[in-house]
C-alpha cells in the first residue's frame, strides 16, 4: 500500500536517481510491449521457382503437425508452419505439371485419390529460435522440414529431409527498435535456405522422375 | 443493294487470290519457325540488364550487411559508368534465381555457375528479365589488431585518456563477370584497398575508421565497367 501510494503521490518531490529509475523502468516496459507481437515473414515470392518439372498431376497435402507449427518466445511469436505452408504451396506448384489441393477432411487416405497420380505433402515442420545478445552471443534460428510423396494408394513413393539454419550475431543496437522485424528477417532467409534446399533435393533424385514416367506409362497404356 | 460494283468485285478477287497464294506458299498452314539460336543470341544481346549477385554467399556473413553495402556502391558507381544499362540488385537476381542461389544451394564453383547458367529454364528466366551481364561479386574486410597503445585514468578531479592506436585495414573484392551471349568466357576482375584506422585520444578516444571499403568497391566498379564498355556490341548501345 505504501509503495503505491508513493508511486501514485505526484506532490511529493523524488530524488534524482528514483526518477530516472522510473523513466528507466517505463522504456524497458514500452520497448518489451513494442517487440511482443508476431514475426511478419513473406509467405510467399514473386517469381515462381525455378524447377525442372516432374510430369505428373499431384495434390497438394499439408500435415496439420507442419501446418500448426509456432515458436514462441517472451518477445515475440513466430508462425511458421503458415509462412512454411504458403512457400512449399508455391514450390509444389512449379515442381509437377498439375496440381490440386487434397482433401483436409475426410483426410485423403481415405478417399479416392484415383484422379492424380500421387499426393505430396509437407509432414514436419520444426523450427527453432534462440536469442542471443547485443554482447556477442548470436541468434540461432533452425528450420527442418519433412515432405514424402505417396501414390494415389497412400504408399510412400520417396521422402525428404532439409534442414537450414541461420546465427546471426547483432550489430550493436540493430535490433532494438524491433526485436520481431531483426528475427524476422533471419527467419525468412532460414525458411528460404530450407524450402530451396529440399526443392533441389527433389529436383535431383531419380526416384521421382522414374516414378513420374511409370505413371505416364500406365496412363498411356490402353 | 444485292450488286456489286467493278470496285468490289475486283477487291474480292484480290483477296481470294491473296489467300490462294499464301495457301500454297503454306503460311496458313505452317506454324511460324521456332527461334533459332542466333535469333536467342540476339534476344540476349539486345536485353539491357546488369544482375548483381553475391556469391559465393557467405551464411555465417552478419546478416549478408557487407554484401548489402558492396551491392548498393557497386549498383551507384555502374548506373554512372554505363547508364545504357539497367541494375538489378542481388535480392532481386536472388528471387529471380530460386531457388538456385540459396546459402544451400548455391553453385560451388565457377565450373557449376557454368553449367547453371546453361540451364535451359536459367536462361529463358534471365532473358525474359533483360539480363545481358551478370556480375558475381565477393570480398570480405579483414582487420589487425589494434597497435600502440591509450592510457586512461580517472581520480577526484577528473577522468580522461592520453595515447594513441592504430589498425591496419584491407578490403578484397573479386567479381566473375558472365556475359550471357557468351557464357563459355567469364571475365575475372578484382580490387583492393589498404588503409590504416587511427585511433588518438586526448581526454576522449577518438576512433576515425579507415574506408577501404568504399575504395575497393569504386575500383571494382571501374574494372566492371571498362569491360562491359570494351564489348564490341555495347559500344553501339546508346
């Protein structure tokens, strides 16, 4: 009741140090309050992705496990299952000839999926953040990612593995004015690094593609 | 209403012998040629774009700033020196090259950017953006430790610092110039810059950096320049 009263009292006059304590304590509060919030990361890029097409009609799957993913911090929140969602929208689209969405519910293995050839879909995304200083010790951001592609039966045809990550030690004061927008950006070059990574890995393997031509076979055949 | 005079009878003769003749000189049926590689070639060299891009990318780099900083004085310096062409920055060659010059993925070697840029789909990309050069540029600043020496000291009356230091400095940059209307002949360019930071205190240390930086980037700019304007076609681009 005291304190309160004291910090309530405008008549009474303070010393010196208590006052620049108190002006001290309300920018910190302010500058917490104006970091709190989500990370904002493009979801999306201009420029459709360069990709050596796979000719065949897939569609498009996002575990609710990669959809759902979040990392939280006590500045900030970062979504990235929907930034990660969005840019492998984007990439599946430029890797096959056709694609459509696949069902949410009632869940594609158990629907009939005989209209495309396969479904590929973003299991995993896991991503991690930890802050560092403006003393020297870096932020780390890690992003892992998890896709397979299956045949319109739900057998596993090939799964992929990417990881990316990203330290970055801050200049000093580069990431006081907003701590979300510093993160972010380290943030979207990690999920960029990633999603590219697991793009090429596709785009190389031979699996694939000789899966891609048995099933231009099969449509071919009478 | 129903006749028709001369004049319209002889214009429709005119037109039905038109279509007779391009009939038999198969124009109506025979789809125009698809270009030929010379006429691609042509497309390349009439395109009026210079790509910037850092590569190698270093991913430990802070935060690409170096690379941000060479960037924006190279893009300056070669809007001056050969203002026929139009720059695109290295996020913008970045974005229009994903996801193929990523940290991860990028190429490895001159050897790899090569066999990239051979890439049918790489090409038709960078043609359809106006790319005719591509400048892959790289460096980094190297610092030594501070020598001499500054002495501080407080009591009572006062606090100040006395002395003197200094570092020397060296900023390294290489660029591969690609010309994409001749890929197979990459052009090396390189600058650098030494200099020294001094650092003299009397009462307050006062350190005054060295700008190897933009010394080596005005350098580069120069060489890059000069090369782009040696070629023979774009002393003719106005």
């Amino acid at each position: 009741m005291r304190v309160r009263k004291r910090i309530g009292s405008r008549a009474r006059p303070r010393s010196g140090r208590r006052g620049l304590a108190y002006w001290l304590v309300l920018i910190q509060v302010m500058s917490v309050a104006s970091c709190t919030g989500t990370v904002e990361v493009p979801d999306s890029q201009e420029a459709v992705p360069l990709f050596r097409q796979i000719d065949a009609k897939v569609a498009k799957s996002f575990a609710t496990k990669a959809r759902l993913t979040e990392v939280e911090t006590a500045l900030f929140r970062a979504e990235v299952g929907a930034i990660s969602v969005g840019r492998f929208d984007q990439a599946f689209d430029a890797m096959f000839t056709e694609t459509t969405v696949a069902p949410n519910w009632p869940p594609w293995q158990r629907v009939d999926m005989n209209h495309v050839d396969g479904i590929v879909q973003l299991e995993e995304a896991i991503a991690d953040i930890e802050l560092g200083n403006d003393a020297g010790i870096p932020d780390l951001v890690q992003v892992t990612y998890k896709a397979c592609l299956y045949d319109n039966r739900a057998n596993v045809v090939q799964c992929w593995d990417s990881s990316a990550s990203q330290a970055h030690k801050r200049n000093v004061g580069e990431c006081l004015t907003d701590m979300s927008v510093c993160i972010g950006r380290q943030l979207e070059i990690t999920v960029r690094d990633a999603v590219a990574r697991m793009m090429v890995q596709i785009e190389n393997d031979p699996v694939i593609r000789t899966w891609a031509s048995q099933q231009a076979t099969r449509e071919a055949r009478p | 209403m129903g006749k028709s005079t001369g004049h319209e009878r002889s214009k429709t003769v005119n037109i039905e012998r038109a279509i007779i003749v391009l009939f038999l000189t198969g124009s109506l049926v025979v789809p125009p040629p698809a270009a030929t590689s010379a006429e691609k070639d042509t497309e390349i060299q009439a395109a009026q774009n210079i790509g910037l891009l850092w590569w190698p990318a270093d991913p430990a780099q802070s935060m690409y700033s170096f690379s941000k900083d060479i960037d924006r004085c190279l893009t300056q310096h070669l809007l001056k020196a050969v203002p026929q062409f139009t720059l695109l920055r290295h996020e913008t060659v970045q974005d229009m090259l994903y996801p193929l010059m990523e940290p991860g993925t990028q190429p490895e070697n001159e050897h790899d950017f090569a066999a990239l840029l051979r890439r049918k789909d790489v090409r038709l990309r960078l043609a359809d953006k106006g790319v005719r050069f591509l400048v892959a540029f790289s460096g980094s600043t190297r610092s030594e430790d501070w020598q001499g020496g500054i002495f501080c000291g407080g009591g009572y009356g006062g606090a100040g610092c006395l002395g003197f230091s200094w570092a020397d400095k060296e900023t390294a940059l290489d660029a591969v110039l690609w010309d994409l209307a001749d890929i197979d002949r990459p052009e090396l360019a390189q600058a650098s810059e030494s200099g020294t930071s001094i650092m003299p205190a009397f009462l307050l240390p006062i350190p005054i950096p060295a700008s190897t930086q933009a010394g080596a980037c005005r350098e580069l700019g120069q060489r890059i320049s000069t090369i782009i304007k040696e070629k023979p076609d774009v002393q003719n681009i106005n």
